[in-house]
C-alpha cells in the first residue's frame, strides 16, 4: 500500500513536544495516541484513519485501567479488519504496541526502527523499538491501509 501523498522530511519535528490529552485530536490543545497518528495520516500522508472513539470513550472514562485497556484492544481488534499487516516498518506505518500485554498503544513509525508517539506520561516524542522500553515483544504488529 502506498499512501496518497509522501511527507517531506523532517515532517514529524513539529510536533515534538505535543502534550497528551485524553481523546485530543490535534496538536493544538493536545492528542492522544490515536488522535496523533489521524491527524498525521490526514495532514501528511492523505489518508484519514478511522475513528471510533466515540463507541467506547463514555464507557472507558470510569473504569479502571486494566478494563480500560480491555475496551481499547477490543477497539483496536475492530480496526484491524481495515488495515494490512506487514512485515517491516515503513514511513506512516501504524506500530501496534503492547502495554500490560494488551495491543492498546498507537505509535506512527518515522520508517525504521523510529516511531513517533505520545503518552500519558510523556508528551509526543520519538522513541526506537528495541530500545528497552519499547522492546520488539511489545510489537503486536506494524499496519498499513488497505
């Protein structure tokens, strides 16, 4: 799969720094992981990825963390049917990351070993997969639109 447009490099360093805001989806008050990789994919790549947010976010807002991530995996499994999975990382591929061994975090891969993403804890940065953090086990998959 190609996306529709191919961003000019260096295009992720703008948004360095963006903090996180629970279903933000904009750099401007802030993101979350999944509003991140839309507003990139719509701004830099021509494609718009879903968002079903709506669907679990006022279920999600009261429950604890670990039924949380439940409801966000399920969300995510929801999605999968609308990408492709591959085998390595290109620029704009969506990085499925494990977090409590649940797949419920979003990084956008910058086309190597590199992603770009933002956490609760730490506002939009660049993070390396094997790194220790983010070691290759907490790869559920790398995906890319249909």
């Amino acid at each position: 799969m190609a996306f529709a447009q191919t961003p000019e490099k260096g295009w992720h360093v703008d948004y360095l720094g963006v903090p996180y805001l629970w279903r933000g989806r904009a750099p401007d008050p802030g993101w979350d992981c999944w509003g991140m990789i839309r507003f990139c994919h719509d701004r830099h790549f021509g494609f718009l990825s879903p968002d079903r947010s709506d669907l679990y976010s006022a279920r999600a807002d009261a429950l604890p963390r670990r039924e949380k991530f439940k409801l966000q995996a399920q969300l995510l499994r929801e999605y999968r049917g609308e990408w492709q999975k591959i085998e390595a990382p290109i620029m704009g591929a969506v990085l499925l990351l494990k977090v409590d061994d649940l797949p419920v975090h979003v990084g956008l891969s910058l086309g190597d070993r590199t992603f770009l993403h933002v956490t609760k804890t730490q506002s939009t940065h660049v993070a390396t997969l094997g790194d220790g953090v983010w070691d290759l086990k907490k790869v559920e998959g790398i995906y890319v639109p249909r």
